[in-house]
C-alpha cells in the first residue's frame, strides 16, 4: 500500500515544450517519485486518463474534439487541475490558428501542403476534428491552478509541483504560481 500523490501530466496542443521542461527537473524528479506515482503522461504509454488522480498538470491549448474529451476526463477525475504554460494558461502560439478560419487552415496544411492528405481525412479518423476557435483550458474546463511561462522553467514547475503535493493552496510568489 503506497500513499503516494496519485500525478498525471497531458499535453494537448502545444509544442511540447513544458513536459521537456519538467524532464529538465533533473536529479529532483527522483525525489519527486519519492512522492508521487505518475499515473499518466504523454512520456509513458497510457491510453486513458485514469481515475483518482490527485494533481493533473495540463499543457496546451484545447484545439480538437479530442482536446475536449480528455479536459473533460481530465477534470472529472482529478482532485486537482493544473492550466501548465502559456498555451494552456492563455492559448499562446496556438490560439495564433483562430486568425484562419477551420475550412481554410485545413486547405492550406493538409490539402494544399506538402503532405496532402485525401479529402475526408477527417471522417476518416486521421486527424481530429478541429474546434472553430482554439481556446485556453480553463474556457472549457475549470482549473484550480494556473503555472505560467513558455514554457515554465523547471525551478517555476519544482515550486508548483511540490506546493501541490504538500497540499499548499497559497502564491508562493505571484511570478510562479497562482491558485484560482
């Protein structure tokens, strides 16, 4: 029996750069597994967010119907939601898509580009369907949590993550971390 903080990580549309970011927690991530158990993370291979999770950090911008469904799951069964980096917190570099409409973003990358995917690629289950607007999580889910920073440096995600898992919900500096 373990009573290890129960942590999942998620990243929805965005460059990925937050998760690189917690990797670069270096040495800390041991002692971070001290303390928790990652239950799921797009660096292990879990399909389904499972349920009872304590802490959820969620990076990236809710983009796709898949975007949406996972924020949903996400939210129902975490104790705990984090918006993790800019793009979750505000929508940053992928909110940059709601310039095009959803027709026309699609021509030019995957009919017109150099990948041309076949018409009714989407019907056909090969990329998601696209929301009109891409939008930051918390106007689709509600978050507890916001850690801000393109993406945040692993000092700013050692002070949130801990702060959490000791079940703080104070600032711990108003640069760092604010709790809605």
């Amino acid at each position: 029996m373990t009573n290890k903080i129960r942590l999942g990580t998620a990243w929805l549309g965005g460059c990925s750069g937050c998760h690189m970011s917690f990797l670069d927690l270096d040495e800390r991530l041991l002692e971070l597994a001290a303390a928790a158990d990652l239950v799921y993370s797009p660096i292990a291979d879990l399909k389904e967010f499972p349920e009872g999770v304590d802490v959820a950090l969620v990076e990236g911008a809710v983009a796709n119907i898949d975007h949406v469904e996972l924020a949903k799951k996400i939210r129902e069964r975490s104790k705990i939601v984090v918006s993790f980096g800019d793009c979750a917190v505000t929508g940053n570099v992928t909110i940059l898509r709601n310039r095009f409409g959803v027709d026309d973003l699609l021509t030019m990358v995957y009919r017109e580009g150099p990948g041309k995917a076949p018409l009714g690629h989407e019907a056909d289950g090969i990329i998601p369907y696209l929301l009109p607007k891409v939008l930051p999580l918390h106007q689709v889910i509600s978050v507890d949590a916001y850690v801000p920073g393109c993406p945040p440096s692993a000092d700013r995600i050692w002070a949130a993550v801990t702060a959490l898992l000791r079940g703080e919900k104070v600032s711990l500096e108003e640069e760092l971390i604010t709790f809605g």
